[in-house]
C-alpha cells in the first residue's frame, strides 16, 4: 500500500508504554498507520513523492478519546453553578433547555465539537437528548453520538423505540458523515424502564454498535433504587414521570441491570462514582466498560472515585469530559493532568491509556484507534515540547503539564493546528 504522507517529530508514542525517538509514522492512502520507527533504526524519509509533515520538538501521541461528552450542553458553560443538590442541578439544565430551538442545539453542539477538536481530541462519544444527529454538522472530531432515550412507564418502552429507530432511520439516508457512527443510549436506571433497557440493547446489538447509560452517580441514587425515598423520588414525583405503581428494585443499579442481562462489552457504564463490591464484580464478570469524568466527578463533589479498584478488578475504565456544565473544558489533556495531580494511585501509562485504548474500545473501535498500531486509523494528537526535554519519565512530564496542543489528525490529514509565531 502507497504511502500518501509521512508525519515526523522528536517523540512519537505508538502505545502508552512504547516511546520512540526520532521518529515517523507513514501514512497510506486510505488514511491508517503503514508503520513507525525511528529514523536511526530504519531508513531515511523519502524525499520526492511523498508529503512529508515534520512537527519539529514535538511529541505525536495516539488520537485522544473523550468517551463521555454532552457537546449539546457547550452553551451552558458557568451558568449552572449554583445548585443544592445534583437533581437540583438536573431541574435547572431541564427548565433552561425547555426553550431551546433546534439550532440553539446545533450552535452549543458544534461549539463544543470545535472545542474538543481545537484541544487534541480525535474521537467523541457524544449523548444527546433528541437532538444529536441534526446537530452533528461538522465532520471533526469522530463521533459516536448516543441519542438518549427514557422513560419509567414499560409501556413507553415501544414508542420511546420507535423514535430512535425513526432517527436512525434518518441518518441511514444521509452518507456523507462518514466519520459519526449512530448508537443509543438510555438514560439511567432511575429514569428508565427494564423493558426499555433491554430494547435499547438488543437494538444496539443489531446496529452492531455500543450503548451506554447513567449509573451509580450518586447516593441519592442508590438510596432511591434500595428504598423509593429521597430526593429522586421528589424530583421525578414534582416532573410527573414516577408510575404510581413502581417500586424499589432493593438493590444497586449495577445489580439491576445485570439482572435485566444487558451488561457486556458493549456497554459503557458512565461515571460508576459509589461501586459496592458486588457492582464491581458484576461490571468485571460482564466485561463492561467504564468512563470516569474526573472534573466533572469533583464539580458535584463526590467522593473518591473506585477507578482503582476497577482497574484492579480488569475493567477497561476511559476517561471523559462529561458537559461544560460541570466542568471548565472539553480537553481531555487537561482531563489527564487534573487526574494525575489528584490520584496518586494511577500510573501516568494507566492515565494514558485511559485516553486512548480504553476509550477506543469503549466507543466501538477495538483494533481500529487507541494506538499507532500498523492498519489502524491514523488519528493522532500533537503536544509542542519544551526545549531540551528529556525522554526519561516524559510520559510524567507531560501530565505535569510539560508541552501544549499543537494538532489534530484524524485519518492522517491535519484537522486542526495551532500555528507557531
């Protein structure tokens, strides 16, 4: 296969633990990673023909993945800042978006897409309320856009369904975006039937594409799903959708979606921030995925997040941004530095991999993205580095906030670059 352009710089990360330095990623034609080597080891770069990008003191790491982003809540940057409690919150975004316009979603929906693009991000797994596919305009980043979908009553099960089918159908007519894929996403155990789960997932299935929902987010939550009390069953009473019939499960949300048989690898369980023993157990045996929003997780003030057991359990744990309505940007650099600083218990090659592999496999994309692998997609991020930098402990220095964002590939072509002066 023809090599169509060669991306040079000082350091390239193929994986998060392999560095090489001087080195090249060749490029083919239909966009994915020939090879990488560095230069003293191989041969020189071709010099006629061949397009060749050069990125100087510069390191090229594998594309970055945001597996958990709200794009369509971009407008709502600073604005919900003040609240009494997490479903308080909830009720302000809802009566906030109660007057929004179709393209009041489509403006908030590529502002953010431009911002996660403008900051190293290659692929997005975006949730949107309804939404999400008209609103997905622009081609950058890559997208999986989950269209959420819920509803208490089973009865709503079919129709809720049927709207997402409808929506489907709808993109499957449009083939231009070649780089969004369309998936489902039911809301949260709390707001969602059992039958409307196991719907959305046998959906999923078909469409051969991932799903992902809301869980454990909150002990509110998990207080509502042992006893129907509290704050939950205020909310959902005062929006009319709680069923008068519908009573407390008596166990953790994770327990209950493994009881409906829907959990397994292509499901990604968002924020997991209270796992029991058994939760985690369950996520592991299941081999579910999981994305933890480190900001966004402190914004609402949680507590410490089980990242550390899961990973020691084997669960492939992603990172995301979640909204810049609990959070200060959609970088997911600045997602790695914030977690590197707080948990000294991950590895900087964990954190790493959480923005890369972890969440290329989340999304869909198992042996097509999250590295620099030969016949993957060439998506790649590039940090500009200090002069004289060292490559001992880089991967440290970086998340010490050591280089800044410098371009975006996707496909190998240059999607977005800040110019140098």
């Amino acid at each position: 296969m023809s090599v169509k352009v060669i991306h040079r710089a000082r350091f390239v990360s193929t994986h998060p633990e392999v560095l090489l330095e001087n080195a090249v990623v060749p490029v083919s034609e239909d966009g994915r990673v020939l090879e990488s080597y560095s230069l003293p080891a191989r041969r020189n770069v071709p010099d006629t023909g061949v397009e060749i990008v050069d990125w100087g003191a510069a390191i090229i790491l594998p594309g970055l993945v945001n597996a958990h982003a709200h794009l369509e809540l971009t407008s709502f940057q600073g604005r919900l800042t003040d609240f009494s409690s997490f479903t308080d919150w909830v009720l302000r975004l809802i009566r906030e978006r109660r007057t929004w316009t179709p393209d009041d979603y489509r403006r908030s929906t590529e502002e953010g897409a431009g911002l996660a693009l403008n900051s190293g991000t290659t692929l997005v797994g975006d949730i949107a309320s309804g939404n999400g596919w008209g609103a997905s305009s622009g081609e950058y980043p890559r997208r999986v856009v989950f269209e959420e979908t819920l509803g208490l009553t089973p009865a709503l099960a079919e129709p809720a369904m049927a709207k997402i089918k409808a929506l489907f159908n709808l993109a499957d007519r449009e083939k231009s975006r070649s780089l969004h894929v369309h998936a489902v996403s039911p809301h949260a155990p709390y707001s969602t039937s059992k039958e409307l789960y196991r719907r959305a997932a046998a959906f999923a299935q078909s469409c051969k594409a991932p799903w992902t929902t809301h869980v454990a987010e909150t002990p509110e939550e998990l207080r509502f799903f042992e006893t129907g009390d509290g704050e939950f069953r205020e909310f959902l009473t005062g929006l009319g959708v709680l069923p008068e019939n519908w009573r407390a499960p008596g166990t953790h949300p994770v327990a209950w979606l493994d009881a409906a048989d829907i959990l397994g690898p292509s499901c990604l369980l968002a924020h997991c921030n209270y796992l029991n023993d058994d939760a985690v157990a369950r996520i592991a045996r299941s081999k579910s995925n999981v994305v933890y929003c480190p900001r966004s997780h402190a914004f609402f003030g949680h507590e410490n997040h089980p990242v550390r057991r899961l990973l020691d359990a084997g669960v492939p744990v992603a990172l995301g941004t979640d909204s810049l309505a609990s959070n200060d940007s959609l970088s997911l650099i600045d997602e790695m530095r914030y977690l590197y600083a707080r948990r000294k218990d991950l590895t900087p090659e964990e954190i790493l991999r959480a923005a890369t592999i972890h969440g290329a496999v989340a999304l869909g994309f198992a042996d097509r993205l999250g590295c620099l692998a030969p016949g993957y997609y060439a998506d790649m991020t590039v940090l500009d580095l200090p002069p004289g930098i060292k490559s001992a402990r880089l991967t440290d220095q970086i998340l010490e906030g050591a280089g800044d964002w410098r371009g975006t590939i996707i496909n190998g072509r240059i999607c977005s670059e800040r110019y140098l002066p």
